[in-house]
C-alpha cells in the first residue's frame, strides 16, 4: 500500500497494532516521535482516511485503534518494526501477546464504557453480558487474538444498539436494513457498503454471516475500492437475533434457512453468487448485481434511487 511507504506512517501502524489494549491515545503518539503534533495528527489522518485506522474522542484524549483491514492485512507484516533496534521504546507498548488477564481487564473497561453509553436503558450487568458474549464469538474464529477487544467493542456496541431498538428502548429514525450472508465476507458486505455509499444516513445498515470467517475476502477489498467503498473498519460478525429483531429489512444471500424470522419484518432472498475462489473480473460482476439490487432497494426504501 502506498500510504506505508512513508516509515513515519509504517512506524505509527507498528505501534497501534503492538498497543496491548489494541488503541493508543494521540498524545503516546506524539512522544514516540521527534516531530510537532500537528504532523503526527497529518499522519494519522492519513492511515485513517486509508481505512488503517480508526479514530475515538473520549474525554479530552483522542484514540487510534487498527481496523479490521490493517489486522488481517498487516498485523503480522509489519508489527515486528517496532523491534528493530531504532525504534522508539515506549513504556506502555507491548511485542508479545497479552495476557489473558490484560484481556479481562480491557474487556472490563469497554464495558464500563459502554454501561455509561446505555445508562438508562440498560443495566451493568446486561451489558457486561453482552462484551463477554461478543468477545466469546469472535474469539472463537479469531486468528489474531490481540485485537480481539478493540472487535469487541464495536460488536458489542452495535449488537446493544440493535437490541434497544429491537425493544422498544430507542426510537431508530430511518430505515434498519440487515443483509445476511454465509460468511458476512463478501456478499453482506458489498451489499452494505454499497448502500450505504448510496443512501448515506437515510438508512441505518448492518450486516451478518451465519458462518462467519476470519477476514474478508480478498478481492472484495479490490473490487470496493474501485468503486469508492471502503471496507477497512468492516469485520466478518456472526448473525444474532438482536440485529434481526431490529432490521425492518432483512436481506438473505445463500443462507436464508439460517436467519431466525420474527413477524413485521419484510424479508428478501437475493440469489447472488458467493465471490469466494473466484476471479477479480467475477466478483466484479457480482459487485454490479448486487449494486443493481441495492439501488431498486433504496428505491422501495426513500421513494427514490437516493
């Protein structure tokens, strides 16, 4: 990629990926390097707009975590930099794999975080459940266990979501769109990354495999980006029944006897093809199938083709 061509770059996506909590606060950042902040913040702006990294304000600190892109992609590529003898030493940056305990304590902090973020429509203890839940179902395909609680957090957050609209708890003020895959690695994914391209805030969209894998699937990544799409913070997530509860559109693609069916939902079965094993030009084809399919969609949804 050539964002990483830049060592300071390469450098800073070394530390974030090596960072035991999985995120590091900007200013960690800007100590590890003898350069101004506002150059370290341009750096950073630029892994983020690549789909490297995410970025969180809390508080007065800001945060930097990879995605779900610079871990299946680069995590055991470049993560072994930050070893080499002129690297920056920072105190609070780990090279080895965490332990189980830091782990628990992160995944304690998250829910902490997210308790604060529910106050009022959730209790502690239901949401504790659910980042325990969420951290059991991805740990369970994860090839890089490290990063498992930063995942966490964004699938618990979402599934919690899903849940208080699927109850009643919060009102959602648009469309709730889920498209359901196999393994939510192809297929779901263009098909929420196209329309949300396409419909913007006009509609909330999730998406889910029955069987989930790991990563995303390669040319997936390709074929997106020719079209504008970015799949960098997207990660393979298992179907629930919250996000089903939720969805007024419920969008299967090869798995339809897998997704549970729950009354006033409008379920469709799209017959695509799975891009997995097959070339750049195919999954191309399947890409605009599914890119027709999306826009009849935002039709039916917003009364136009968004």
């Amino acid at each position: 990629m050539r964002v990483l061509a830049d060592p300071v770059r390469l450098r800073i996506l070394s530390l974030v990926l090596t960072h035991p909590s999985g995120e590091i606060r900007r200013g960690a950042l800007s100590e590890a390097f003898d350069l101004t902040g506002p150059t370290v913040s341009h750096h950073l702006t630029v892994l983020c707009q690549a789909g490297l990294l995410d970025r969180e304000r809390r508080g007065t600190g800001v945060y930097y975590r990879p995605t779900h892109r610079a871990l299946a992609n680069y995590a055991s590529l470049i993560a072994p930099a930050v070893t080499d003898a002129d690297q920056p030493d920072l105190t609070n940056v780990r090279l080895i794999e965490p332990p189980d305990a830091l782990h628990r304590a992160v995944l304690d902090r998250i829910a902490r975080q997210l308790a604060g973020r529910f106050a009022g429509v959730f209790s502690e203890q239901t949401v504790a459940r659910y980042v325990q839940e969420s951290y059991e179902m991805l740990a369970a395909r994860a090839r890089i266990r490290r990063f498992l609680p930063s995942l966490t957090a964004n699938f618990a957050a979402e599934r919690l979501t899903a849940l208080a609209q699927a109850e009643g708890r919060r009102r959602g003020g648009c469309p709730e769109v889920l498209f359901v895959c196999v393994q939510n690695a192809g297929r779901s994914q263009m098909a929420a990354g196209l329309l949300e391209q396409l419909a913007g805030e006009q509609v909330h969209v999730r998406s889910a495999g029955s069987a989930p894998v790991s990563d995303l699937t390669g040319t997936v990544w390709r074929v997106m980006d020719e079209v504008g799409v970015h799949m960098g913070r997207e990660f393979p997530k298992p179907l629930t029944d919250e996000v089903v509860r939720a969805a007024d559109y419920v969008i299967t693609m090869g798995c339809g006897d897998a997704c549970p069916v729950f009354p006033g939902k409008r379920y469709l079965d799209w017959p695509i093809a799975d891009p997995a094993g097959r070339s750049v030009e195919q999954v191309r084809a399947i890409r605009d199938a599914i890119d027709e399919r999306v826009h009849a969609l935002a039709h039916d949804l917003l009364g136009t083709s968004a």
